[in-house]
C-alpha cells in the first residue's frame, strides 16, 4: 500500500514540476522548488527509487549506508547549484528558498543553507572543495566503484599486456634460434665429404665414366689411419655368400664346417648378398678412383682383412676394371678426380663382402655354399592364465529389476502417459527398460519426462533412447544399484574373439543385453577415443593393444606408438610387434607420423607394380609367387596400427604437422594397411577439428561433463549421461545409433605380465 502511495505522490509532483498539476499541485511544486532548488525536477524520480530500495532491502545495513550517501549526494549537489547560480545574492538560508521559489532555480533551503555555513568558515574555494569531495564520497558509497581501484585493475591488465608481450617475444627469440640450430646442422650434415660411398655396385668390362673435379674433405673430416706399407696386389672376386652381417660370421665354428680343404686356399664369401670385386693394391698408394671411391668406410686402427683371413703370400693379381656408381653420403656431389697423394694415404678401404682368391684353386670344390643364419624366434601367444578371472558377481536380482519396472511404469501413468514394458535387458552396470507406449503419444512426450523419472527412481542419471533403432520401442536406461566388473579374461575366451578373422580385432566390452562386443580395427578403419579424465579411455587402449598381442603374429601386425603423457604405453616396449619403441617426446611424433605417411605413400607405389588394390591382394600375389633360386622372394607386409594416447598434447606443440599427417593418413591409409587410434581428454574443437573428424568415421565416447562435448565426439548428445569407469558409447562405421558398452577392466599387473611373458619367450 505504501508503495502504491509513493508512486502516485512522485508521478503527481513529476508532471507539477511542468505545469500541469493544477492549483494545488502548482502550490507543491513550487514548495519543493524552494526546498531543493533545481533538483527538484529529479526529487520525484529519487524519491520513488529510493522508497523501492528501502523497502526490498528492509534490515540490510549496507543498503541504510547507500540511502544515507544517497540523502547527502542530492544536499550537496543542491549546495552545487547554489554556489554556480549566479541569480542569487542570497545572504541567509530563508533568502535561497524565497529565490528558488519564485525563478525554480538555484540550490533551494537546503543549498543556500549549506553553501552559507561553508562560504562563512572556508570561503568560495573551501565551500567548492568540501563539496566535490562530498559528492564524489557519496558515489563511491552508491557504486561500491572506486577510481583508484578501476587504476589498479588498468595497472594490472597493463602489467599483464606487457608479461604476454614479453613471453612471446622470448619464444619468438627461441624460436629463430632453434631455426639457426636447424640450418647448421642441416648444413653440416650437407657438408662435402670425400672417399664415402653408401652404395657401391660394379659392373665388370665397362669403361670407367671419369668427371672432372671432387670435392675436397675438411680437415675436421680427416681421420688419421695407420701407413700401409706391404706390397701386395690380391684381387677381390664376387662368390657365394655367407648370409650374415657381422665379422663373426668367419669364426673357428664357421671356417671349420667349411672343410679341412680350405687351410691354405681359402675362399671367403662375402658377408652381405651384393657380390662386389675389385682389387685393393697395397704399393705405394697413389689417389685412385678405386680407392676413394669403392671404400664404403674408413676406420681407424682396423686390421687388413687380406691378413685377417691368411692370405697366401704368393697371391697374384688378377687385373679388373670395373664401373662403380657411388652414391654421396649426405647428399655430398662425390665425382672422381686423382686425389692428393696425402689423401690417398688416409683413407683405408674396409669391405664388409669380400672374396679373396689364391693362386691354387685346384682342390677348392666348384660350388660351396656355407650359410649361417640365426633362428628366427617363432611368436609364443601368452597364455590367459596370465589374466584375472572374473568375479562371480549377479548385479540386480530378477525381483529388483521387476520393482524398478513397475515403479517405472508407474511414473509415466502418474504423466498420463500409459506404457507397456516389453522387455528388460540387465547389463554389467546399466539396465535397459523397453517400453511401448499407447496409440497417440508423442515420443517428446517421454523424452521430457527425463527428470521426473530420474527423481521418482532415485537413479544417478538415466538416458533415453528414442525410439530403439529397429525396435517400435523407447529404451529407458537405468543404473543398476550393484555393477558387475567385466574382466579382460572372459572377454578373449569368448567364442567371438576366438572364431573372429582379423588379426586386428579388439574386445569393445559387454553390451546392455550381456553379450561380448567385438570389433574389427580394419572395418573401422580408424577409431577416435575421447572422454573426461578418469572415464576409461587408457584402460580402453590397453584392452586395444593387449587383444592384439593376444590375436596377432609380429610377422602380420605392428604397432607405431604414440604417448606425449610417458607412463601409459611405455610398459609395451620391448615387445616384438613395435616398429620403433614408445615415442614420448611431442615433438618427434609429428616425425613418426609423417613416417607413417611416407610409409603409405611407399606401399601404394608397391601396389601399382603389382597392380592390386590393397595390402591384402599384394600378400596374396607374394604367396602365389614361386619360389626362384637365388632370388629373395618379396616380403610380405604386415598391418600397421597407429596409437596416439593424447591428441590435445601434440596439438599444442606442433598442431599444423599433426592434423595434415593424421588427415592424409586417415583418407589414404585404409588400403594401405594402416589405422589410426586417437584418444584425447579433451574432446573441444580446437583439438578434435573437422577435419580430423571428418576422416575418423568410428567414435568412441566415454562420460564428459557437458553435452557440447559429447556433440563434438558422436554429433549427438548422450555421452553427458554415462556413469565413467569403462561405461562407454561406441560408435562404429556403419550403425545408425551409438551403443552403449560396459568396457573392460584391465590392471597394470596383468599387462606387464603378458608383457614380460613375450619378452622371456
């Protein structure tokens, strides 16, 4: 009531202010004039502001301090006026008022009061400066705002321009520095070396191809090498090999299975299959072509192999001229030209393949082969004994599952909406309630009624799912109140894992119905994981590896793995299916993934020889291959599965190299035999971009805190709703809907059991 008082009287002395309140109003306004002066034509306004703070902050002592600094703002604004207008001589208080009366000008009785008080004890200057510190007091009171804290937060956000400028200054001057590094070390590595050879092959009866200058060798490149001095002219045939790549091919073990026929005319076959000759003359070494250029290495303090095999010393020389293509190391432009008789000197040619030939071959068989080759470890699978079993836990007896369900149906007919329950599917931690509902409801209908349901049940959290894809049902999910742990183990006994085809399949988990889910890697053919920390993404990636290991021969499947956070996938290393070991470092796996890509690139080029398609019809044509005599048969190659345990890392370190290498992989890599697995926590866009989206056609989806990041992983909401701990939506090429998965659970002991079981076998 008293509000409604307050309204009328301000709108009443609002419109008298201009003249339209008739006699009496006019008698009031012009009261008020000469009470306030000109602030009168506001007073109204204040006044009904005013009593609606007072009211609706009734007992509030910080509201009682705003109005007092509210009453004193308006005097001494009063008092402001006062002192500027120059219409008035006023001596006293009675005179302002009788002044403001009449012109509605001025301070009115309050100004004139207080600008006389203060004019008579500070003078004009005082009264003006008492005043402005007045006001200005008052608003600081109203505003709760302060100038020298509004200075203090532009110093702050001054102070922290400048750091932000500062730190990027310093990584910019890193940054040229670490380019500078680059381009030394680039430019060393391209540095002109002479008297190397990466390659040699000789083609015998050609006329050597001469050039006309070479490059000289730094002094920093020379090696210092012990003076020959013997005269000896032996020549270096090409013959059988010994297929070995180590000295220790030529031990006593080897040379004795060779026969008692090889004491004094030895023949020694070369260590790798290239079948190199030439001659090696040991007087007065002179700059030659042959020297430079046929020695793939110079080593210091190295034996002369011709005396390390006992060399007769009757050994003729048996002239032979030969071509050689020699290929610079490091890309340096090795062409011949007669060295300086100095270099000729340092450098020592040392042949890892080399045939020494006697003048007596007479007693020396026509045709030797020796080949010794170590044993080729034969993969042991581990056993899974190696693994937990699982616990005989039942999860929700029959008659809690019915009480859920009438409870349940219950709710919705509270709703008005009437349904029939068709069946239940009792999962490890999730139980689905299928529901049918009556001729004319709406699904949204259902769909709306989530948190009702979710308060009547006193679930966790429930998900709706409808209508069930190929079902004429609604799927209501709900947590069971006692969860059953799916163990690994019981996962790979079972009949799916066992009797699936691919090398490359993995244990999912257990659906909502109960039954092992199994998926297929290459039908994938990639495979984005993400989810909040803590939800079952590293558990899921070691259920990934550890199925392999239980699935596949290293001969068939390799594993490239990625894990910037070091501790998760390094356990694995040592084990035979990996490439190259766990690349921790951020920096270097843009490097193995731009690997991976030339690797694709390679494949597809082997593919247009053979003319096939795919990785599986080129393994095809090398097994229709027969089998020629003294030619290697092509390898078959294995599939290659990519892991990367944390994207949104590598993202921030080097984030253009690894979405282009993860984008071409993705696109182009299925044929080839290589798949992408990516997993991140932080499912945002700047780290799962469209592009890498796009390329990614499997998702799974792990609980994350809001549904905008679950639209980022599955283009749909659903994954805010899972529980974590394995509880997962997998999302295949292929299905119309995400399925929900209980993941299993595999400890660190049973994976480094398995694993340590692979490396002792």
């Amino acid at each position: 009531m008293i509000l409604w008082i307050v309204v009328a009287v301000s709108l009443l002395l609002f419109i008298s202010n201009f003249g339209f309140g008739g006699t009496i109003g006019g008698t009031v306004s012009r009261f008020f004039f000469g009470l306030f002066g000109i602030i009168s034509y506001i007073f109204p306004i204040v006044l009904l502001v005013g009593t609606f703070f007072a009211v609706s902050n009734q007992g509030n002592r910080v509201a009682a301090v705003k109005l007092v600094a509210v009453i004193l703002f308006v005097a001494f604004l009063c008092m402001f006026f006062e002192l500027i207008s120059d219409g008035t001589d006023a001596k006293s208080a009675m005179d302002a008022y009788r002044y403001s009366f009449d012109a509605k000008s001025g301070g009115g009785l309050i100004g004139g009061g207080l600008s006389h008080m203060l004019c008579s004890g500070f003078g004009v200057i005082g009264a003006y400066v008492i005043d402005v510190i007045v006001l200005i007091i008052s608003l600081v009171l109203i505003t709760e705002r302060s100038a020298f804290r509004g200075m203090q937060k532009g110093g702050r956000r001054v102070y922290e321009s400048a750091k932000i400028s500062n730190e990027r200054h310093r990584e910019r001057v890193e940054m040229r520095r670490e380019e500078r590094e680059q381009r030394e070390q680039q430019r060393r590595m391209d540095r002109k070396v002479e008297g190397v050879a990466i390659d040699t092959k000789l083609i015998p009866d050609t006329p050597q191809k001469r050039s006309q200058d070479i490059s000289e060798i730094l002094p920093e490149d020379m090696i210092d090498l012990p003076e020959i001095k013997e005269e000896k002219h032996v020549t270096l045939t090409a013959g059988s090999t010994i297929s070995n790549t180590t000295p220790s091919a030529f031990s006593d073990e080897a040379l004795d299975a060779m026969g008692q026929a090889l004491t004094a005319k030895t023949e020694l076959f070369a260590a790798e299959e290239e079948q190199v000759s030439f001659p090696i003359q040991m007087e007065e070494p002179k700059a030659s072509r042959t020297v430079a250029e046929e020695a793939p290495f110079a080593i210091p303090g190295r034996p002369d192999p011709a005396m390390a095999f006992g060399m007769e010393q009757g050994a003729e020389e048996i002239p032979y001229e030969e071509e050689t293509d020699t290929i610079p190391l490091f890309g340096a432009d090795l062409e011949s030209e007669p060295l300086p008789e100095e270099t000729a000197e340092d450098v020592l040619p040392v042949q890892h393949e080399t045939v020494v030939q006697t003048k007596d071959m007479d007693n020396i068989p026509e045709k030797m082969d020796v080949e010794i080759v170590p044993p080729e470890k034969e993969y042991v699978f581990p056993p899974v004994t190696l693994l937990k079993q699982a616990e005989n836990k039942q999860g929700d007896t029959r008659k809690q599952l019915q009480e859920t369900a009438m409870k349940l149906q219950q709710t919705l007919k509270n709703f008005g909406v009437n349904v029939t329950i068709t069946n239940i599917s009792c999962g490890p931690a999730v139980t689905r309630y299928e529901l049918q509902p009556e001729m004319g409801v709406k699904v949204s209908k259902i769909v709306n009624l989530a948190d009702d349901i979710k308060l009547n049940l006193a679930a966790a959290d429930i998900r709706i799912e409808a209508p069930i894809p190929g079902k004429a049902a609604i799927g209501i999910e709900v947590p069971n109140k006692e969860n059953v742990m799916v163990s690994f183990r019981e996962l790979v006994e079972s009949e799916e894992f066992q009797n699936h085809p691919s090398k490359i399949s993995f244990c999912v988990g257990k659906d909502i119905g109960g039954k092992v889910s199994v998926a297929d890697i290459e039908k994938m053919p990639h495979l984005l994981i993400a989810g909040a920390t803590g939800s079952g993404k590293s558990v899921c990636i070691n259920t990934i590896i550890m199925s392999i290991l239980y699935k596949a021969d290293p001969k068939d499947v390799k594993l490239l793995m990625v894990d910037p956070k070091v501790v998760e996938l390094s356990v694995y290393n040592g084990i035979p299916h990996l490439l190259i070991p766990v690349v921790t470092d951020p920096k270097k796996a843009a490097g193995a993934l731009n690997w991976a890509v030339a690797e694709m690139t390679d494949r597809y080029n082997k593919f247009a020889e053979a003319h096939v398609r795919n990785l599986k019809g080129y393994n095809a044509k090398i097994d229709s291959l027969p089998d020629v005599e003294g030619e290697p048969k092509p390898e078959k190659m294995p599939q290659i599965v990519i892991i990367v345990d944390e994207l949104a890392d590598l993202m921030m370190v080097a984030s253009n190299d690894v979405e282009g290498a993860i984008c071409r992989l993705a696109q182009l890599a299925r044929a080839a035999g290589i798949h992408l697995i990516i997993a991140t926590q932080r499912p945002s866009v700047n780290v799962i971009t469209g592009l890498i989206k796009a390329n990614m056609p499997s998702r799974i989806a792990f609980a994350v805190t809001s549904g905008i990041d679950s639209r980022t992983i599955l283009d749909m909401n659903g994954a805010e709703k899972l529980l974590g701990k394995g509880d997962m939506l997998f999302y295949p090429q292929g299905i119309p809907k995400p399925v929900r998965v209980q993941g299993a659970f595999v400890s660190d002991k049973e994976v480094s059991d398995v694993v340590n079981y692979i490396k002792e076998e």
